[in-house]
C-alpha cells in the first residue's frame, strides 16, 4: 500500500539531522556551532500526512564559510575555511492513533557527514555517520489551508568526536529541543511558514564544557502557482539566549546570533516532493559566516 504525501508535504516537523552547519567545534569556541542546522526546512513545516504509515526523507547538503565572527562581529581568525557535505536519511512513521487530539508521529535521523577545516594554518577533517536525532510529535489541521506541529525532538551524542581535533561529525552532548511549527498553504496563491524551536544543551563531559540555550526559527514564504509549483524566498533566525559554561565558570561574551535569507523553489509530483534552497548569512555574532545549499525529496514507503 502507498501512503499518499499531502500536497507540499515536506514532513518537516522534525529536526532533521544533528549535523550543524557549523559543525565545527573549534577549541574553547564550542559556542560556534549548534546542534541544529540552521534555516534547513522550508514550505509545509508543520504538515503532518493525513495517512498512516512510513515515509522516507533524503537531503543532500553543501555549506562553506571563510569567515568566524567574533562578539562585535570582526573576523576572530585571520585564515579560515570551513566546508561541509552530508547525506542525510530520515525515516518517519505517522500512527493511526490520536492524543490530545492531534495525530501521533516518530522519527529517526540518520546523517552521514564529511567536514574539512582550515584555521590560521591548521587543517583537520573529518568524515562519518553524525549524531543522531529522535522525534515524539503531534499533528494538526486547524482547516484546510492551515496546519501545525507539536514536536520534542532528541539529539543523541552518536558521532565520532575527539577533544584534540578541529572538526568533529558528532558533538558529544545531548540536546533536548521543543517545537512548534504551523503552516499556511494553498495550491495557487500565498504561502508561509514559520518554525520555533528552542535548544537545551547538555554539558560536553570530554570537555566540561556547557553551551548555553538557543531559540531558533526558520522561515520562508513563497506563491504557489499551476498547483505543483511554489517559488519564494526562507531563511532563519537565531539567538543564543544563555551563557555558555566551561568547568563551571560563565564565558563572557560569547553569545551567538545569526541570520540568512535566501531563494527556494519547490515541486510537488504525484505522491513524491521535491525542493532546493540557497541561503547566506549575515549579521553573524561568534559562529560561522557562510552560505549552505540544499536538496530534499520526500515519498511515500510502500508499508
């Protein structure tokens, strides 16, 4: 049997990967990078499938940057070079059960990454499966135009990371991040979405390093038209809201913000999706400042 994708359906409720766009974790700047890469869905991010069953997400990723920002936004390394690919595969499972009223959906997060760093003469690389991220969340349909999403999803310190390295595929922390994403679409005419998640941070125990908390909220916006069709433009914004810790002690002046605009176009097939993004960032406080690219196609599993 195969599970019909609503038109747009991207399943972008979940947080996808737990590959950062800086994955990076440069020595005492672990405030660089976040667990979650930042500004990646787009279009229907709070539609849930009306049909039960599995659903299969794959995403390409291409980001560079060559520049690190520091607090007033000066380059804190005079030679830098960041680039980052990865492949990633989610797997989604809607239930046919209901709780407080909204539809019952899970998933887990599969990322394979390949990072290369350059910083004031230094090179590392790194490559291998990242950290991997599970999802509890619930759907909704407030009318036929607009739709929303309920999520708690976990970041889970499964990627390969050694203290001694500029680039690392995983993190070594655990992440805990609640969201609400809603949705307003429509075949021909208008279409919005905006996405709010909030990061909680556990200590890195290699390390003793604690990055602060972060909000986070992707968005895009677009015209549908010939009801396959949607062309716009989607970013992010981001704000680090807490200190970050080392061995206890507050690192002053080091909170992260960030933002990115950038042109999107979507496809919708029939029972399949496809999409693709650039984005660049720009008014960037103590992280990477670069710009990323994406693909993404979502179908139907046939069970």
């Amino acid at each position: 049997m195969h599970h019909k994708l609503p038109h747009g359906m991207g399943l972008p409720m979940f947080t996808i990967l737990n590959l950062s766009l800086q994955t990076t974790t440069l020595q005492a700047m672990e405030g660089a990078g976040t667990s979650y890469p930042l500004g990646l869905e787009q279009h229907m991010l709070g539609a849930v499938p009306v049909e039960s069953g599995f659903y299969n997400l794959n995403y390409a990723q291409h980001y560079t940057a060559n520049r690190l920002r520091n607090n007033d936004g000066s380059k804190a390394a005079d030679d830098f070079d960041l680039r980052a690919e990865a492949i990633v595969t989610r797997l989604v499972y809607v239930s046919d059960k209901q709780l407080l009223g909204g539809r019952v959906a899970g998933h887990v997060v599969l990322p394979f990454v390949s990072l290369d760093v350059r910083m004031n003469g230094q090179t590392d690389s790194d490559k291998g499966i990242g950290d991997m991220v599970f999802g509890f969340g619930l759907g909704y349909d407030y009318s036929s135009k607009l739709h929303a999403a309920y999520v708690i999803d976990i970041t889970a310190p499964t990627g390969r990371y050694d203290s001694d390295k500029l680039a690392n595929v995983g993190r070594n922390y655990w992440v805990a991040q609640p969201l609400a994403a809603i949705t307003y679409a429509q075949p021909e005419g208008f279409n919005g979405d905006m996405k709010i998640m909030y990061n909680f941070n556990f200590e890195n125990s290699e390390t003793d390093y604690k990055s602060g908390q972060e909000l986070l909220v992707d968005y895009d916006f677009g015209w549908g038209f010939a009801k396959r069709w949607v062309v716009g433009a989607g970013g992010y914004a981001y704000w680090q809201t807490t200190d970050d810790h080392i061995h206890g002690k507050k690192v002053h002046d080091n909170k992260a913000r960030a933002f990115s605009i950038g042109p999107s176009v979507k496809y919708d097939g029939n029972g399949w999706f496809f999409s693709a993004k650039w984005q660049k960032d720009f008014r960037v406080r103590n992280r990477t400042e670069g710009s990323a690219f994406w693909l993404k196609i979502a179908l139907p599993l046939p069970f």
